[in-house]
C-alpha cells in the first residue's frame, strides 16, 4: 500500500507484509506466505499466537460484556491482582492498557509517595512514549521534537556502579530500571549494578521501580526478571506478555504507598476490563503451568550453546547476551539488512538498535522449530560477513 493510500499517521515504518492470522509460532500474511515469528509481536504474544486456553477465556467473556466501568467491582480483578501479587510478592495492583501507562503511574505514584521530584533512570533506557514515561527514557533520538519534556529526570550510565552514586540523593523520588535493557541493545544488568541500585535507593530513601514490561511473563525464565538477582523493588511494571498481546499493563506496588493511591488519585477508562481480565488470567494460569519455566530454562540453553559454537568466532559479531529466550545478537555494522534476509528466508526478528539483532521466539516454540529458526538466523549472518568480507 503506498503512502497516498492510506489516513493513517505515517508513525510506523511498515513492512511491506500484510497480517492475515497466526497460529502457535507462524504468522500467515494475506498473501498466503507462513512465517516463523521469532518477534512475538514485540514481546507480546509470549504464549504463541492464538493459544486455545486463551482464546476460549476471551470468548467466554465476549459473551458476558466487556466493560461497565471501575465504578463496579469485578470479580476478574481481583483474582488477577491476587495472582500478580502472589507472583511478585507485592501487594497493590493499578490496571492500565500500555507498558507507558504502566510507567507513568509509577513515576505519579513515586513522585506522591515520597513529595520528592526526581527520577534517576539510565541511558540507552527505554520506558515508554507518553510524557512521564518518554522523559525517563534515556535516549535523546525518541525525546527530539518533543521539547519541553517535565522537569526531574536525570540519566546514569547503565552498568557503572561508580557512577550511579553521583545521580542519587536524599532529593529522589525513584529509580527505574530494566533488568535487561531491551529497545537499548538486549543488555543485561550486572548482578552488582543492580544490588548497589537497590541499595542506594534504600539509603536515600527512594523508591525503586523495576520495569518488567518486556522481561516479565517468563521471558527471561522466572515470572519475572529481577527475581534471578534477590531485588526487593517497591513497584513492578508489566504489559507486553501480560495479557498475551491483548493491551493490557499492570503497575504492582508495596503495601507502604496503597495510602497514596486513593480514590482520584489516578485512573483510566478501559484499565482492569473483563477482557483483558480473562486474557491475563489465562496467561497466568499457562505461566503457572506445571515445567512451564524449567523448559524455558532448557530451550534458553540450547539456544545460547548453537549461537555460541556457530557465531563466536565471526568478525561480525560482537555479543551474544540476553537471558531466557530475550536474545541479542550484537554485530559491527547495521543489522537491518540481516533481517531484510531472514524475511526473505521466512523468518521474523527486531533489532535493538542499529546494530543488535534481537530474537524474542514464543515461550511456548517447540524445541525443534526453535532450533530451526535459530540456524536461519545463523545462517543469514553468515552470509553478511561473507559479503561484508568480499568487499
């Protein structure tokens, strides 16, 4: 479709694919082509597409309504918030629709809880684009053109302990952080980065909010990420896998701040709807299933040990890192037209970045078609480098 055919804000560089449906790992264009979806709509669609379990909870509900507003009580919430807290071992549950709903209740929430105004985050951050969330975002290429941003945000280098103590006071409201940084390149916090953050917002008497959004729901092989390292964050953010791509998020605090969050303190119009409801406790219920992690654990493994012997020895590649099944390959040079083949070779990936390959494969992927995604992958970065060298 080109550009004059079309009213819709030009927001998005589309692909020249058009989705028909999907099902388990393989998404089907109108054009009748099946691809092996290694993006999972961005983190989304962790459960695979159209997951059974899922689909028959959403249509359930379709037929008893799907919104009334928050000034009822549903019942749906309420064993959702238990489940999340129970998951997370906080407390209080605030429903929004967006990973930057999420965000920006937490900054509001940190920002009351405390009567403080800053908010430490880091560069190459990524939280979200509405404006509390986009100005926690540590990268200046998604603020331009969106001057004057609110005031109180101050960026630290990520992974440099010695470095952070220089950003936090006893003026902070909050530190925000991802586990991995997913949108800035797949990089993980190191262990010691990340106990010291926790320490110096305790110390300070700030909050420390995690943001989940892309790591939460089994991505990265426990429910959520910051449980591998012992943090004990005041809030959790969460979206993306939540609801399994349906648009919901979920900001999770500590019993301290239910004072701060009263009645017209915040809200939403759609947030915690019956069916986004039914979409996440179906999600939950499959997160929780039995061996469920453990094989993401194993896949993960398998994962890593194939890109390790095939890649590490290419000029090209520079890392492979991530955790679970949230992978980046960093390269040398712009990976764009390494996912440009792997399209032609019937597979979907992201960058993170102009020069991560970022590979998000649903949790739910079979063993085999992981590792068959995965030698495409390598295989069409081989043939960069072999083209790279020949020049």
């Amino acid at each position: 479709m080109g550009d004059t055919d079309t009213h819709i804000f030009p927001t998005y560089k589309r692909w020249d694919l058009t989705f028909d449906h999907a099902k388990g790992d393989t998404i089907t264009t109108k054009e009748g082509h099946d691809y092996l979806d290694f993006m999972s709509g961005i983190g989304t669609v962790n459960m695979g597409h159209s997951h059974p379990d899922i689909v028959a909870a959403v249509e359930k509900q379709v037929q008893k309504g799907w919104h009334a507003s928050n000034f009822f009580h549903y019942e749906e919430q309420e064993r959702v918030a238990s489940l999340l807290a129970e998951a997370t071992g906080l407390d209080f549950v605030f429903y929004g629709n967006s990973g930057s709903e999420a965000n920006e209740a937490a900054i509001k929430l940190a920002r009351k809880a405390t009567g403080k105004e800053s908010v430490v985050s880091f560069t190459q951050s990524f939280h979200g684009r509405t404006y509390g969330s986009l100005a926690a975002t540590g990268q200046s290429k998604i603020q331009e053109g969106f001057d004057p941003l609110p005031s109180g945000f101050t960026y630290a280098p990520y992974n440099e302990v010695d470095e952070l103590a220089k950003y936090v006071d006893d003026q902070t409201a909050a530190i925000i952080l991802e586990v991995i940084q997913g949108e800035g390149g797949v990089v993980p916090g190191e262990r010691g980065f990340l106990k010291q953050t926790e320490a110096l917002a305790k110390q300070h008497g700030a909050l420390l909010i995690i943001d989940e959004v892309q790591t939460g729901m089994g991505r990265t092989g426990s429910p959520f990420s910051f449980q591998k390292y012992g943090l004990t964050p005041d809030i959790v953010t969460v979206a993306k896998g939540l609801g399994n791509g349906f648009p919901v998020s979920a900001m999770i605090g500590s019993t301290h701040l239910k004072a701060h969050f009263g009645p017209g303190s915040h809200g939403t119009t759609f947030g915690g709807n019956p069916l986004a409801m039914a979409a996440v406790e179906a999600t939950l219920h499959v997160l929780n299933t039995p061996y469920f992690l453990e094989d993401i654990h194993e896949k993960s493994q398998q994962a890593f040990q194939l890109l390790n012997e095939e890649l590490r020895g290419l000029d090209d590649v520079v890392d492979i890192r991530g955790d679970g099944l949230m992978i980046g390959i960093a390269c040398k040079g712009p990976v764009a037209p390494i996912l440009t083949n792997l399209q032609a070779k019937g597979l979907l990936a992201l960058p993170a970045g102009e020069k991560v390959i970022r590979l998000l494969p649903p949790l739910t992927i079979s063993q085999d078609r992981l590792m068959i995604g995965l030698k495409i992958v390598v295989e069409a970065i081989k043939e960069s480098a072999k083209t790279t060298a020949s020049r």
